[in-house]
C-alpha cells in the first residue's frame, strides 16, 4: 500500500496566489481554496469572484456561490427557488417545468404561470 499525504507547505498563501484568492493550491485563478475580502467562492470551480455568474445563488452566510437547482437560470432567493428558467422551460411556483400544469396558461413572456379563472355568465329574463 502507498499512503499520500499532503504536504501543507505547498499551500501558497497571500503572494503566491492570484489576487482573488486568500490561500491556494497553485498559481491560477481556478486554484483558489479561501477567498480574498470581497470575493465570493465558487465550490465547484475553485474560483473567487466578486459577484456571482447567472445560475448561482449568493449565500452571503457562507460567502460563497451555489449552483441553482435543477433547470433555474437565475435563483436569486435561494438554489432550490428559480427566479428563471432554461430556455425552453416555464416557471411555476419557483419550479421550471416543460408545460402548463392543468388549470394554468402561460403568460406573453413565456415565463410565468397564472391560474385561470373561468367565469360563467347567467343571463335571467324577467
């Protein structure tokens, strides 16, 4: 068996990193394990930005980017809340969804669902 371990020094810190980084495990902008004051960590990339990319959340508990949930292009209230949707999708209740749910049309924006109102008109003779 060969063990691996780490070795801690080859962490960079401050100077060796890119600037939007606080610590690293290399040179590139991609490599980043801590954010420098006013990033934002993006876990899944290993990036630190200032702002997060369209199809992230901001959570500004753990100063970082997450990834929307399924088909959201936009979460602004939080990953598992679309704001948007892919292209091709409807949003629903904060859900993307391919097609109206049953008592609900779409909208001209082709964005948002209503629930439709049907009205009946009764006429009475006198």
């Amino acid at each position: 068996k060969m063990k691996v371990l780490m070795d801690l020094n080859e962490l960079a810190e401050g100077e060796n990193c890119h600037e939007s980084c606080a610590t690293c495990a290399g040179t590139t902008q991609d490599s980043c394990l801590t954010c420098a004051p006013g990033h934002l960590y993006m876990t899944d990339l290993g990036l630190c930005l200032q702002r997060c990319p369209d199809g992230y959340y901001e959570d500004q508990v753990s100063n970082s980017c997450i990834g929307c949930y399924g088909n959201c292009a936009s979460c602004p209230e939080h990953p598992s809340v679309c704001g948007s949707c892919d292209h091709h999708l409807i949003l629903f209740n904060g859900t993307c969804v391919t097609g109206c749910p049953k008592g609900t049309f779409e909208t001209d924006d082709y964005s948002i669902l209503i629930k439709g109102v049907a009205f009946r008109l009764i006429y009475i003779s006198f």
